[in-house]
C-alpha cells in the first residue's frame, strides 16, 4: 500500500520499514529447511540412490540465501510401510516437534510414506505446527493444499494404494472371485465332503441333521432348545462330539453352502501393512456364487430361516429396552411374542392359577403382573381355551373361499415384485452416477498435482463432488435397505399364502406354528374382544367367548 500521499499530522514522525539489505542479521530469519531421503532397495538406479539424494539436497538447500541446513534425514535400504522403522524419519519428525525445522524437501509422496494413514497424518500435524513439506515429484506444498484438496488426495491415495496391493497380492484370487471359481473348505461344515474331483459331495446320515435343525426351527423351537434335543438323541457334531450348543445351530442356520451357493472373501487381510485377518463385515466386495454344489437344503426353506432369524432378532432388540421380559423370544408359545396390551401396549403372558386344586390357564398383560392396577387399571385377564378359539374362529373366517385375504395377498405379492426391479434399476444409476464421480474426480488430481489447474480454483470443483458423492451415497444405503424390505416383504407374504393354502375352509383346532407363521400381532381391546392383525396387513375383530 502506497502511504506516500497520506496526509499525516504535525505531530506524527514516521518510521519507514527497513528493507531486508538494511535488516540485523538476528532479525533477518532463515528457514530452517530439511530433506528426508530414503531408498527401499540397494539395486535403485543411481539418480535415485541413497548417496545422490543426500548430495542434491545438501547442495540444493545451501543454494538458496533465504534457506539454512537443518538437516539431512536418510534412512538406507529400508522398506517405507511403517514409519516405526525408519529412525531418521523418527528423528527428524522430534525436531519438527521441537520447533527446530520449518520446512521439509522430499523427493515424492512414495518416499516420505507409502503407508495413507501415516502420511496424511504427518502431513496434517506438521501444518498444525507451521511446518510445509514440499514434495518435488508430485509438485506439492502441504502448506498451500486446501482442505479440500487434502481431503480429495487421501481418497487418491487409498485408491492407489488399495490398487497396488490389489495387484501385487491378490490379483489371482479376485480374478477366480469373478470367474466364479469357488476355493472350498468343508473341514467344519456337517454333510458335507470334499471328493476326488475337488467338488463337495453329501454325506446322508450328517445331511438329515442338518434338515431337522431347519425344520425344527421353523416350527418355532428356540436354539437352546434344538441344541438340547440333539444332545439327548446322540447326534454327532462335525468334530465327533455329541455336546451341542446354541452357537452350533446358529452357524449351521447362517451358513449359506447347505442351499448350494458359496460367499468368497468373508475375510480378507486388512492391509500390506499389518497383515491383519479381518471378517468382511461389508469392508471388501463379497462374491455370492449360486449353485455352485449340490445343495442339502432347499432355497425357499433356506430364505424362510434367514426370515424367521431376523424377525427373532428384532423380537430381542426390544427386550433389551425394557426392564421385563415381555420383549424375549419364546419358543414355548407364540403368543408371548405377539400378543398385546390394548391399554399400555405391555405384552401377555402365560400364568397358571391355582384354586381349590383346580388349575386354570389364562393370559395376563406383564405390566398388571408386574406392578398390580399402577400403571394398568384395566386390562383384562384371558382364559386360554377362550382366547384360542377365539383365534381359531378369526383364522377360519379368511380361510373361506369367499374370503378377500388370499386375492390381497396375491396383489401384494405382484406390487412387491414390481417395487424391487424399480428399487433395483434406481440403485444402478446411482451406482453409476458415482463411478463417474470417482473419475472426475481422479482426473482433477492429476491436473491439479501436474500445475495445470491452480489449487484454489479446483477447491470448490472437489467441495461439490464431495457434497455429491455423500447425498448420492446416503440415498443408497436407503434404496438398499427399501429393497431389502421389500424382497423380505415378497418372501413374507409367499409364506402366508402357501400356509393359508393347506387348509381346505377351516383349522380344526389351535396351531402355534400356523399362528407364527400367519398373524403379526393380536391386541386385547377388552374381555370380549380382540383385535388381530395378519402378516401382510390385513385386520380383524374377533369375539371371544364370555
């Protein structure tokens, strides 16, 4: 700023500013500038070897009259994976805490680390310290990268990383992922074997307990309670052991290969770096192969299970939230998971009364066991013969030719399908729509690091992709999850129907496993009424005897 022409008043002496000729020498700073060097192997051509580099910054930084030596760091012939192994990287890193260095010169990103985490996190505390690293290769300065920019480079090296490990180590192996080559191991699995041609092949005796621990559970038997009827009979496990616990049946239930398909990369090693095994809980591409063995059990029994554990699931996740037990799954009686308060929305349960010797079952709400007329004045308390016929009677009403359930059920079944191939079109577009700002992206980095575009000008091209990529990412996690429902919903309702379609008119007498399989929830309105609700939607009052 020009002050030459300000007017300045009679009592005002101005001191001009020195030029940097005119400067003490104590007041005229250098910055104290460092080189890291660092060679991984002792075969590097000599342009890049460990001598030549030391030599070049030596001389570079001394050339510069603004610059002063703080340093060469050179760590020789070892591998730059993890930085808890270069001890002059260590040093160096000290000093710059210390606030003994200001600025620091690397030949490229690959020497100053090839492991992301540490040299983004480097990177980031050194500029919280006022301290640049330039790298020359890539011709950055971390103290002119914008946030967004930093934000983008890390995404760039991820993925670059990600793809030479991809590469280097598990190349052959995804290639056979794709290919739809399955690797078997059927060490642990019951029914099965591995056969001379590398294909499993059933093993009868094993495979018929496997089909009982799927039946057994879809008639609503818990899996403490399967567990424990294998036991009594002598079944053995795949080791040899007759002893069977609820974790046993819950992996055989799980476990995708007895329906004849194969999930690859359930695991996978998390990185070059630590070589850690991690389970995929989502982390890395799974490779679901569809009849790639005989199977054991059959796809519609199989999709029922993974329903009924999900369902059972969500039963517990409510428990958890209250301080009865009127939200735990019950394997005894399907009414303690679906039937209901009217008044406090507490859930029934089974109690025997005893008078004179006379026992008597009736049903009772939790909350008016639990804590007498408190908080429930008036919910009323339900004999059991009375109430199943009560549910007999409702059931039999939309078993009757005439009846509109079945048609519902039907149109249900013919919107569901139609909702997921629309869910499932809208998921490709913007799955689509993200790989392209995945390349915009990767193209704006090499012109960006190759000084064709300025930094500051790209910053607000990388904030809307960013913006972009995490609307577009949220709305599919949500289109992915409607479509779940939506198939679990199809699957719901196909259920229903064939069970609705066993009986001729009517049920004859009281069914659990029917009930399970047909009603979603029955609320008691008063002493001679409820209100029940069938999976799929459908409502109805019953009466129940006085």
């Amino acid at each position: 700023m020009n002050t030459n022409n300000i007017k300045t008043a009679s009592n005002v002496i101005v001191i001009p500013a020195l030029t940097k000729n005119e400067m003490s020498p104590k007041r005229l700073k250098q910055t104290r500038v460092a080189a890291y060097c660092r060679v991984s192997t002792d075969q590097d051509e000599q342009q890049n070897s460990y001598q030549v580099q030391i030599s070049y910054y030596t001389d570079y930084i001394n050339r510069n009259p603004e610059w002063c030596m703080a340093g060469i760091f050179a760590d020789e012939g070892i591998s730059g994976t993890q930085t808890k192994n270069r001890t002059q990287f260590g040093r160096m890193i000290r000093k710059c805490r210390q606030g003994k260095i200001d600025l620091i010169l690397c030949k490229s990103i690959s020497r100053f680390a090839r492991n992301t985490v540490d040299c983004l996190g480097y990177i980031r505390e050194l500029k919280s310290l006022g301290i640049g690293v330039i790298f020359e290769k890539e011709n950055i300065d971390t103290l002119n990268m914008t946030s967004e920019f930093i934000i983008s480079l890390y995404g760039s090296f991820a993925q670059a990383e990600s793809e030479s490990i991809s590469k280097n180590v598990t190349w052959g192996i995804e290639k056979q992922f794709r290919e739809g080559k399955v690797r078997y191991n059927m060490s642990t699995v019951l029914g099965y074997r591995m056969g001379d041609d590398g294909k499993p092949y059933i093993v009868e005796e094993e495979a018929e307990i496997v089909r009982e621990i799927f039946k057994m559970y879809l008639d609503g038997m818990t899996l403490n309670t399967i567990a424990e009827i294998l036991t009594a009979k002598g079944a053995k496990r795949r080791n040899g052991s007759s002893e069977w616990q609820k974790n046993n049946i819950r992996v055989i239930l799980r476990n995708e290969k007895y329906v004849g398909d194969a999930i690859l990369q359930k695991t996978y090693t998390k990185d070059c770096i630590t070589h850690k095994r991690l389970i995929n809980y989502g982390d890395r591409t799974k490779y679901l192969i569809h009849d790639c063995h005989v199977p054991i059990i059959d796809r519609d029994t199989y999709n029922r299970v993974q329903q009924e554990i999900a369902r059972r699931n969500s039963v517990q996740q409510k428990s958890t939230r209250t301080k009865t037990e009127q939200g735990k799954y019950s394997g005894l009686y399907a009414l303690s998971e679906i039937m209901v308060c009217g008044e406090c929305g507490s859930q029934y349960r089974r109690v025997t009364w005893t008078s004179h010797g006379h026992k008597l079952i009736v049903w009772r709400c939790i909350n008016r066991l639990d804590h007498g007329n408190r908080y429930c004045k008036c919910s009323p308390s339900l004999n059991e013969e009375k109430l199943h016929n009560a549910i007999v009677g409702a059931m039999n009403e939309i078993y009757k030719s005439d009846s509109s359930f079945l048609d519902m059920i039907e149109q249900n079944i013919g919107c569901a399908i139609t909702e997921s191939d629309e869910l499932g079109h809208a998921i490709t577009k913007i799955e689509d729509r993200l790989t392209e700002i995945e390349k915009v992206r990767d193209d704006l980095i090499q012109l960006v690091t190759a000084g064709s575009i300025a930094i500051e000008s790209s910053d607000d091209k990388f904030k809307a992709l960013g913006e972009e990529e995490s609307y577009l990412r949220t709305q599919l996690t949500a289109l992915k999850t409607k479509s779940d429902n939506s198939n679990d919903i199809r699957l719901m309702l196909k259920t229903i129907s064939d069970e609705l379609k066993k009986y001729s008119g009517s049920l004859l007498e009281y069914d659990d496993m029917t009930v399970r399989k047909t009603i979603e929830c029955i609320r008691v309105m008063s002493k001679i009424e409820i209100e029940i609700t069938f999976r799929g939607g459908f409502e109805m009052k019953a009466a129940v005897e006085k």
